[in-house]
DNA sequence: GCTTTAATCAAACGTTCGTTCAAATATAAT
DNA sequence: ATTATATTTGAACGAACGTTTGATTAAAGC
C-alpha cells in the first residue's frame, strides 16, 4: 500500500506535467500547476524530480525508450524494407496517436535553450536514427551519404509528430475528423510518400 | 529624424522578440529581457504592442505574408508543376534559412493554448495551403482527397521547419556542415523525395 | 515662443515563479 | 512498542513575471 501511494504520487506528477508540457510548452507551465493538477503538495516535485527539469528528462527519456521500441519492432531484417518501412510507419503512427501527449512533450515542448536538455535529447535522437538508418539503407539509399540519411530520418518522424501538434489547426482549415478510417489512410499515405520517394531518390542516384 | 528614431525603437523590439522566442519559446522570454536585447525602456512594449502578445502577432503575420509570397512565386501555370515544385521547395529552404529566427518564433514558438494566438495561426495556414494545394493537385492527386491534401502540404513545411529547429541537434548526430553545398543537395533531396512521393502516389491512386 | 503630440523614462503595482526547510504524519523494520 | 525511514505538509525565500502610471524629454505645428 505505501510503496503503492508512492509510486501514484510519482506517477501524478509525471502524468499530470506530461499533459500540461503537450498543450503550453515547458516554459508556459508553473510547477504550482503541475501540482495542483496532480493533486499533491509542491514539495513533492523537488521531492521526487529534484525540480522541475528532472521531470522533463523522465519525460524524455520515457519516450525515447519507448520510440526506440516502436522503430525496432518494426524492422525485420527477414523481410523486404518496403514492408519494413510500412511497419514502421504504421507503428509510429500508432504510438503517437496512443501517447500524444508524452510524444508532443518529449519533441515539441523542449526548452532547447538549456544545454542539460539538448544533450540528452541529441543523444536519444542519435540512438533512435541508428536504427531507421539501417532501413534507409536496404531501401536503396547509400549509407555515407549523411545529407540524404539526415533528412529521410528527421522527415519520417517530423511529419508523424507535426501533425498531431497541429491536429486542432488542421481541423479548422480543412474538414476532417481524424478517426480509425483517417489513420488508416494517413499511414497508407506516408508510406507511400516514402517508399516511393527514397526509391525514386535511390534511382537518380545511379545516374 | 524623429521618424527614425521610433521606427528603430519599434524595430528593435521586434528583431530582439523575435530571436529571443525563436531560441527559448514565447514563454520562456520575459519583457525584461526583450527590452533589455532591444536596449529599449520597458514600457516601450506595452506603448508599440499593446503587450507581450502584441509582438507575436506582429511577428505571425510577418513570417507568413513573406510564406505565403515565398510559395506563390514559386508557381507559374505556363511551366510543368514538377518545376514549379521544386521552385517552390527551393524558395522555401532559401526564405527559411535566410529568415531562420523569424521562421522558429512563427512555427515552433506558437503559445498555441492561447486562443487568440491559435485562431490566428488557423487562418494564415488555411491561407498557405490554398497556394499549394492547386500545384500538388496539377501533380496528380486528387483536390478533393483532404487526407492526402492536408498532408502533403503539412508536411512540406514541417520537415523544412523542422530541419531548422533541431539543426543544432543534427550537427551533434551526424557530422554535417550546413554550408551552400550541403542545402544544394537539401534542396535537391526534399524536390526528389516530394515529386517522386507525390508521383508514386498519384499512380497507385489510379488503382 | 507656445502648444500639442510623440517618445522615453524610472518606479511601482500585485502575481507568479522555482526552490527550500523544518515540522508533521505515515509506514517499515526491529 | 520503539526506532528508523519515507512521505507529505504549510510556510516562506528572493527573484522574475506582465502591466500601468505619472513625470520628463523631444519634436512638430502654428
């Protein structure tokens, strides 16, 4: 019982910060409001998390163990990269659509301006690259090419997470309502958008 | 000379908010250390803005008249939409390398919990969309697929601008210099993997 | 020269910020 | 039952927050 109030509390806070991080951006949230949301005494965030930033980098890190999951489970090195990239996506698609809102604290709410997390996050960025830049490579891509392995790397997941930051943006201009039929044609869509568009790439590159 | 003078004043807030929020997010700046980069009193915000949110209005609105110009000059129905595209990618890796602050403080700065901000952000998208939707209609997709529609013009703009962002991170991962040559081949990559994505797409869609 | 308007200034308003600390309560171990 | 450890509390710290005010200086119109 005590080591399961402890660990609720703990979890509050994070729940609590994760969701406030997604909608007002790090620097927009006061830890009295995380507080109070996760309905414990203020003291328990230094507590806990040694202050504020210690919660992001749970956050961070929570993510990017679980993005590195999601990218890894993907890969097959028994199939055809194609079906791979297509696993990948739709796996990416539907982990972000699941943790929204950790995904969105971990990517777009970062307070860059503090080196202590732009580290951290460069390093789990440059882990998580590792693996999609394997794939990259089957599909046809050179490995030493670093300018074209950058941005198939950075695009698969800017677009994913892009998109759920401007869901509500996208709502209004266009009429949409983004259901299981939408998500199903949104991965459809993105893969196709990749797997054609590396190949094509891959092909002028023979030239 | 006066003239001068409150031109400069004014200007001055706006270049010092604009790199500031660019690094650091809308709510990570303070009007302190707005006046203070701007060497300006800091009721001089209050007088030229309204406000703190007063200058990010000013700031939204700067960034997407030069967007929304940026992409129309890039279409011309006299030439094949292939070429258009990549003169429209083209303008935009040029505008948004060249105005980089204006660019992040416009995009990824975005205090999007605040209405007023939202709506206004709503409006200028829905704006810039109308532009591209038309050139990547003319590359086969259907205009009346909004799924297809919403994405590709979404993620157009969110790769770009995420490549900006998170520069500094990409430096640290890869070992890249962001010179001329490496955004030639930036440019050259982001057209091939649209125009042959966009093509590859159209194509299945006859299916 | 005088009046009107625009621009700049220092100072203060009341809030909220993140963090700390000692005291109090609850749980676990002996 | 008592000690030790873990959790929670309320109060306070100084600093920074965005905004407003009234006075002061500069410029323009007449």
């Amino acid at each position: 019982m005590s080591e399961m109030q402890k660990k609720e509390a703990r979890q509050r806070i994070l729940d609590a910060a994760t969701s406030l991080f997604s909608k007002k951006g790090y620097a927009g949230v006061g830890v009295r409001e995380i507080a109070k949301t996760a309905d414990v005494n203020i003291s328990m965030i230094s507590y806990y998390f040694q202050g504020k930033v210690g919660i992001l980098k749970e956050i961070i890190d929570a993510f990017h163990d679980a993005y590195h999951r999601v990218i890894m489970d993907g890969i097959d090195e028994h199939k055809p990269p194609e079906e791979c990239m297509r696993s990948v996506i739709r796996n990416l698609v539907h982990f972000i659509r699941t943790h929204t809102e950790l995904a969105m604290a971990a990517i777009h709410a970062l307070p860059l301006d503090i080196p202590e997390i732009a580290e951290r996050k460069a390093e789990r960025v440059s882990e998580a690259f590792e693996g999609i830049n394997g794939l990259v490579a089957r599909l046809g891509l050179d490995p030493h090419d670093v300018v074209q392995m950058s941005i198939v790397g950075q695009a698969l997941i800017s677009i994913i997470a892009t998109h759920f930051r401007l869901r509500s943006i996208q709502e209004h201009v266009f009429d949409i309502e983004f259901d299981d039929a939408f998500y199903e044609r949104y991965t459809e869509t993105i893969s196709a958008l990749f797997i054609d568009g590396i190949t094509g790439m891959a092909a002028e590159n023979q030239n």
